[in-house]
C-alpha cells in the first residue's frame, strides 16, 4: 500500500507515477520520533536524518521539474526533423538544396547537392563548405528576416559556376518561430556568360565602328585645315577616307549577317546542296585576288562529280568564301592555296588550305570568337574579326563543325566534314 501523487506531461505521454511516501517510510518515522522521545541523547541524529531526508526530496523534486522542462523544448523542435517525407520532396528537386537549421547548421542534403558540391556532414555549419563571407551573411540576414529571400554565390574552383539561392521558410504547424529553412541553389552560369558575351559583343562593336569614323573624323578636319590647298595630300586623304568608310559598309554587313544566322541557326535547311559547285564558285569569286596576290589557286577532287548534302547552296558559299577570303590574307607567303574534296563512304570532307605562316596553337580554340584576331606583328588583318563567327553559326545549322589544323611556318587547313545525302558521278552512283 502507498500514499502517493502522479506526475503528467513526461515524454512519451499519459501520467506516470511521481514520488510517494509508502507506509512503510511512515512506520520508520514514527518509530525514529518515538525513539527521540524516549532516549533524548538521539534527538540531535533524527533531527538530522529528517531534514537530510528533506533536502533530498527537494533536490530529486528540482531534477525532475527541469528534466520535464527540456523534454518539453525538445518535444517542441523535433529533433529528428525533416522527416522521411520532407526528405522524399526536398531528395526529388532537380537542383541543389539543402535544409538548415537556424544557425545555419546543415540538417540535410538532397542527392544533386551533394554530386554538385561534394558530400558534408550533418550539423555541420554550412560556412564549412561554402566559404564565402558575404554570402553566409546573406544567409543569415535571409534566416534572421525569416521571410523568403533571394541571394548569389559564385565560385572559382573546381569550376567557375554561379549561382541564385533561394532561402525559404519552413515553418512546422503550431510553431510561432520558424526553426529550419531551405536554400535551393540554380544554376545562372549559362546566363552569366551570355550575359558577358552580350555585353563584349556591344563593347567591341562600338570599338570597331568608333575606330574608322574616329579616323574619318580626323582626315576631315585635316581636309578643312591644313589640306585644304593641297592636291596631293587631298587625294591622299580621300582614299584613306574610302577605305575606312568601306570597313564600317562591311563591318555592318557582317554583324547584320551574323544576326540572321544567329536567329536561324537551330533551323534545318530543307533543300540539298552540292558541295562541289559550291566550292566551284568560290574558286571562282577567289581567282582575282589569288591573281593579284601572285597565289597559285588549285581545285582538288572537285571533277569527280556531285556531292550532295542537305544545306543551303548561298550560305555554304558564304562559309567557304569566307574561308578562302583569310587563305589568300594570311597564306600569300606560301605561294599557292588548295580549294578542295575528300570523299568517303558516307561523308565528305571540303577544305581550304594555305601554305602560309600557319597559326600558334594557342590562337585556334579561339578563332571563331567574335572580333578575335591573330596579330602577329607581320601584317595587321584588315577583316572585320566576324568571319569565321559566322561560318560556325552557319555550319551549325548545317549540323556540322569546322575543324582547324595549322602547323606555324607550314600553313593551316580549314576543313568541314558533311554527311551525304546522294553522290553520283557522270550519271552514276558512286
């Protein structure tokens, strides 16, 4: 038998049975007062026995209260969260992302964020892996506002990548403060570099269309000046002038050109070309220039008969023009240029080739980027820079690629690989 009281509000829930006083605690002290009473040299040690069995209730009494307090805390953050379901959605999101708490303590990380960032440990700070200052301060400021925010991340290495982070609250049902939030990462490094390539595209088009009115501006004001009474130096100047005003005309035609193709290069052409006759004609349109440049032009495997491919015959003229255009500039110390077919089974292959100075290896990956230009200091180039830009947005819409191989000292060849659509030779297939 027991004389007791229960306590409620332990973990797990229901009532639990607290501290008692049994009978037997009772007989015990009636038997030490009786004791005292009888045999007063005892007084003092039941005295002492009963407040040191006082202290101990209320100590035990204490340790409980605050192991029911924490237990509440804990009840109310849950500390196993996310949970398995949270865990499922936060895991299928297509980007990074990660939970963390309010310290900005990683509590979980789904599968592309750790392929695209490398695995860490749970209850980590995040500042372990993202190691940017003033990102982890957005961070916070985006938690410690405890609304959804917006905020970036850039890195170098491994790779140079950036990034929009979205920091959002999760709030749990019943919470008046929010305890974990999600940060979800999107990739904006594609759009970061069309932004720059955009921006560098308007940059070096202002460059080359200020270059020659700046000059067309200066012999203007030296015709009104100090050339005004001088034939010569007129005559002089005005062809300067020409020439200058026939680089902004090409310039232009080149940026309105590469505009257009740009816009239909994920266009298929629909009607056949043959490859042949369009290098024909381009050795044809180059025949004057070789001539005054003293170039020996020659026609390589281009009497074999057709060969078709699905392409545009205008465009296709205008790629290889273009190429045969920077043979005959920077090849005229080799003497000759080849204008020429491989054929295979199933493909052929059209290439222009120099026997010029040929190109340092560094130069090549970049040859078709916009207004890029080798300057080597033995003649400056006289094109736009938007030649070869334009054959790879044109040969991408022909489903092909232009390959470059230049020894320096011995020439370059500039060649592009086409599947056939039909080959026939004198009425023949071939």
């Amino acid at each position: 038998m027991s004389i007791g009281m229960t306590e409620t509000g332990l973990p797990g829930g229901g009532a639990r049975r607290g501290s008692f006083i049994s009978l037997s605690t009772l007989v015990l002290v009636g038997a030490l007062v009786w004791a005292a009473w009888v045999i007063p040299q005892l007084r003092p040690v039941v005295a002492g026995v009963l407040v040191l069995s006082a202290l101990v209730e209320l100590i035990q009494r204490s340790a409980r209260a605050s192991l029911r307090a924490k237990a509440g805390k804990v009840g109310e953050v849950a500390p196993l969260w996310p949970n398995a379901s949270v865990k499922s959605v936060v895991n299928a999101m297509r980007e990074p992302a990660f939970v963390l708490d309010r310290d900005l303590a990683l509590r979980f990380s789904n599968a592309v964020g750790i392929q695209t960032f490398g695995n860490m440990v749970l209850g980590d700070p995040i500042a372990m892996r993202f190691r940017a200052p003033e990102f982890i301060a957005a961070m916070a400021e985006a938690i410690e506002a405890d609304e959804p925010q917006l905020t970036e991340y850039a890195e170098r290495a491994p790779s140079d990548r950036a990034w929009a982070v979205d920091i959002l609250p999760m709030p749990m049902p019943g919470e008046a403060q929010t305890h974990f939030f999600l940060a979800l990462f999107r990739d904006r490094t594609q759009m970061r570099r069309i932004e720059k390539i955009r921006t560098d595209f308007v940059a070096n088009a202002s460059h080359e269309l200020r270059t020659p009115l700046a000059s067309l501006s200066g012999f203007i004001e030296t015709l009104k000046g100090p050339a005004r009474d001088d034939p010569k130096a007129r005559a002089q100047f005005l062809d300067i002038m020409q020439d200058q005003a026939r680089r902004m005309s090409r310039l232009i035609d080149d940026l309105l050109s590469l505009s257009r193709i740009e816009m239909r290069r994920r266009l298929e052409p629909g009607e056949r070309a043959d490859i042949a006759s369009v290098l024909r004609v381009v050795a044809q349109q180059s025949a004057p220039t070789a001539a005054e440049k003293e170039l020996a032009l020659e026609l390589v495997g281009l009497d074999e008969g057709e060969a078709l491919v699905n392409g545009d015959h205008d465009e296709l003229v205008q790629v290889f023009g273009n190429l045969a255009e920077n043979a005959m500039k920077y090849g005229d110390g080799g003497g000759r240029i080849q204008i020429g077919l491989t054929r295979g089974p199933d493909t052929v292959e059209a290439f222009v080739r120099d026997f010029g100075r040929g190109i340092a290896p560094e130069h090549v990956p970049r040859l078709t980027e916009r207004f890029y230009r080798v300057e080597d200091g033995s003649a400056r180039a006289r094109g736009t820079g938007l030649g070869l830009s334009i054959v790879r947005n044109v040969l991408i819409r022909h489903n092909t690629r232009l390959s470059i191989a230049s020894i320096p000292g011995q020439g370059s060849t500039f060649s592009v690989r086409f599947r056939l659509a039909s080959v026939r030779s004198s009425g023949k297939a071939a």
